[in-house]
C-alpha cells in the first residue's frame, strides 16, 4: 500500500478517487507527515461545494470507507479547539435555534449583544451562557472585534444570530480547521463558508462569505456594514482562501424579518457613511447598490452600481459578474430595457457560463417583445384615427386598413399578448361585417380552439 500512498498527490478529485483516497488513508498507518501533508492538501476539496453533491453520494454509499476525521486521527493530525463568536440585538425568535445548531460543531460559544431589549439575553442566560455587552456605535466592525477579543482559541466561525449551522455540516468546522492548521501552520487562512440565504418563496441566493479563519495572523474586521475579515497589511506571505462546505441558513431578509428590523434602512445609513469615508473600498458601493436595490430606490441604485462596475473592472473584483446583473436588474425595474439588453449583452461577452444572465437575457427579450406588442396595438389604432380625416398625400391608400385589416392587427396582437376573449371578439366582428376576411381569419380562430381544448383537457385529467 506504500505506493498507493506515495501516488495520491496524482489523483484527481472525483468521487470515486475520494474514496479511493479514504481507503488508501487507512492503510498508511505509518505514513511520513509529507505523504500526508500531500494526501491532506488534496481531501481539503471535500469540503468545496462545487464538488461536495458527488461525493456525498459515495461516500454515503460506501460503508466501509475511512470517515475523514479517522483519517485525519490515523494520519495523527489533532483536531483543534473552535470557538463561535455570535453578535446579536433583538434577536429572541432566533437565538437559541442558532446555538443549538453550533454546539456539536464548536467548543465555545462566545455571544455578545449590542443593544437588546427583547428577550434575547434572558434566553441565551437560561441556556446557560454569558452574554457579553457592547455599546452599539454603529459599527459592525467594532461589534465583531470585540468579540474576537474574547475568544481564547485560535480558531473561529463567526456567525449571525439569525443564522444555523446546516446540520450535515456540523463535523466540518473542527475538521477544517485542523486540516488547514496542519497545512498551513503560521499562515492566515480565511475560509469561505455558504450562506443560503431564505426568502418567503424558499431558497435564495448562495454567497461565499468569509467566516472560518484563524487569529494569530492577527485577522480583524474592516467595514462599519458588510464587514469583513482582512489580514492585516504589514503581513508579508500566502493568505489561504479555501471555499467549504459549512452552509449557514440565513432568513434574515425574510419580508416580516426586514419589517421588524427595518434591517435596510440601518444598512444604508451604515453603507453611505462606509462609501463616504472609504470611497475606495468596493465592498461599500456593491452592497449599498444592492440594498438600495431592494428597497425599490432605483435612480440610485442604478448610479451607485455603475460607480462599484466600474471600481470592480479596475480591481477584477471577484463578483464583477454579479454587479452587472444587479446593474441589468436595475435597468428592468427603470423599464429601461434597451439599455439593459445592451448591458446584458456587455455582461454575457464577460461572463459567458453565468446562469443567471442567459435568464436575464431571455427575460428582457421577453419584456421588449410584450412591449413591442403594446406598441403595434397602439399602432394599429393610430391608423384607424387617421381616416377620420381624408389623407391629402400623393401616395395610394390602402381602404381596407380602415375596414377591417387594422382591426385584425390590433386582435393579433392581442391574442399574442394572451387576451384571446378580446381578440376573438374582434376576429368574430370582422368577419360578421367583412365576409372576404374570412379566409385570412378563419386559421387563426381554428388555433384558438385547439389551444383551448387542450388547455380543458389538461386542466380535467
């Protein structure tokens, strides 16, 4: 089994090979710390939610497959000590669900709260946890330090209070740490968990956000809103930015949990001070367009995500991709849909394989063709209007534009607009007043009852 050791740095990541890997750990008992240095440089990507669907499949099916923490243990790397640091206000609906989620997963639980005057502390006391305060300055930065403060390991997860931990995912965050504590002893590791983020039509957008990390490196936060963990800047060496597989549910953003926080009004007055004294910072301009997209302020929205697209391009900002789809978004809801076409366009040629603006793309085509629609109606009627008056030009006109052929391109359109009653009304008019209609006619109302019937037999099987 030597040399199946000896040849795992070779093996790509698939499900079988991780299975493959497991077994080959089991039978090197003995391996030198480089061998399993390498080995464990590879299992990392367990972890990666890009790959996490196919494996699990195997590895639930094969029962007689090394778990990865006897792997870790028999290639005698010790798993370390986490701590979970939580900042919470006004939170006695979530609270608890979010530290019964850790405590399998982390060994300390520290919580500080910022201002609260529900029930939230009594809660977290009754469970037998202290609650550590913080004069609230409107920084979340500050919040979240503080609570680092506090943590007498080396590792953390910080986690919102309105967050739980994804319960299949409860091993990872010791197990990762220790992985990477092995790896990359010395060295910042800032790693990126999933938030899924909840809405009242289920599932919403999954973010890579930045919550697993180590703190001798000396990591804090930066950011009064949308704060994040930065390595500080005299640090000279590798910064270790692996994705993992640690969901975090998140309902947060649910409509009645916006209403009670009133969560977007605080976060664009925190964003609009972050922009003004950190106008460099992209982080600030993404998230307040973001929010000032949701709350339905469109003008400014749309002006301060041209100014993070901008930003972004002269950084290669990692989510440049989703800043254009906000920014189409935007230009949706302004009803400028040319321009979103044409930004949508601009953003495919970038970001060819994003899912999200293919569905754009097809979605605007849609609204411009609605509106393409809307304006042949209006067409259509304006050149009724104008026989009202006997045209004085020199060129021939067409009568029956007046008698009947303008009326049959108001119904067609109509019936593609999916107002068949008032098309077929009108198909019915023409063809009781102008008989030599009826030729021209008589398809479309034959396609019309077809739609119709199956529509009825659908609707009764």
């Amino acid at each position: 089994m030597a040399d199946q050791s000896n040849a795992l740095g070779g093996i790509p990541i698939t499900p079988l090979s991780v299975v493959t890997l497991l077994e080959a750990a089991a039978q090197c008992r003995e391996s030198g710390k480089q061998e399993a240095a390498a080995f464990l440089e590879r299992l990392h990507h367990i972890f990666s939610p890009r790959t996490y669907m196919a494996i699990q499949d195997v590895r639930d099916s094969a029962s007689d497959c090394l778990s990865v923490r006897d792997a870790a243990e028999r290639f005698g790397i010790p798993i370390v000590p986490i701590t979970a640091a939580i900042i919470m206000k006004n939170e006695q609906a979530t609270i608890l669900r979010c530290i019964e989620s850790l405590k399998p997963a982390v060994d300390d639980i520290v919580i500080v709260d910022t201002g609260s005057d529900d029930q939230s502390i009594a809660l977290v006391e009754q469970a037998g946890y202290t609650v550590h305060r913080f004069e609230w300055c409107e920084d979340f930065s500050a919040a979240r330090n503080y609570a680092l403060s506090l943590i007498r390991t080396d590792w953390v997860l910080c986690v919102d209070a309105d967050e739980f931990l994804e319960f299949q995912d409860r091993e990872h965050p010791r197990l990762v740490a220790s992985l990477f504590d092995c790896l990359h002893h010395g060295e910042p590791v800032l790693g990126q968990v999933v938030q899924a983020n909840q809405t009242d039509a289920g599932l919403c957008n999954a973010y890579n956000i930045t919550r697993l990390f180590n703190l001798h490196a000396g990591i804090r936060y930066e950011g009064k809103i949308h704060e994040q963990p930065v390595v500080p800047g005299e640090y000279v060496g590798e910064v270790h930015r692996p994705e993992l597989l640690i969901r975090l549910h998140h309902d947060g953003y649910m409509p009645e949990m916006v209403q009670q926080k009133r969560k977007l009004d605080r976060n664009v007055n925190l964003l609009r001070e972050q922009v003004r004294d950190h106008p460099e910072q992209l982080a600030g301009w993404f998230y307040l367009g973001r929010d000032l997209l949701i709350k339905g302020e469109h003008e400014e929205a749309l002006a301060i995500l041209l100014e993070a697209e901008k930003i972004g391009d002269a950084q290669q900002f990692a989510l440049l991709g989703e800043i254009r789809k906000l920014i189409i978004e935007t230009l949706i809801h302004l009803n400028r849909l040319t321009e979103a076409a044409e930004w949508n366009a601009f953003a495919l040629a970038h970001h060819p394989d994003y899912p999200d603006l293919h569905y754009l793309k097809g979605f605007v085509s849609l609204l411009l063709a609605i509106q393409m629609l809307e304006g042949a109606v209006q067409s259509f009627e304006h050149c009724k209007q104008l026989f009202s008056n006997p045209y004085s030009g020199p060129d021939s006109v067409d009568e029956r534009l007046r008698d009947w052929r303008a009326d049959l391109g108001i119904a067609d359109s109509l019936m593609l607009l999916g107002n068949m009653s008032d098309a077929k009304r009108i198909y019915d008019q023409i063809m009781r007043v102008h008989p030599v209609a009826e030729a021209e006619i008589a398809g479309k109302l034959q396609h019309m009852r077809d739609q119709v019937k199956a529509l009825v037999h659908d609707f009764l099987s």
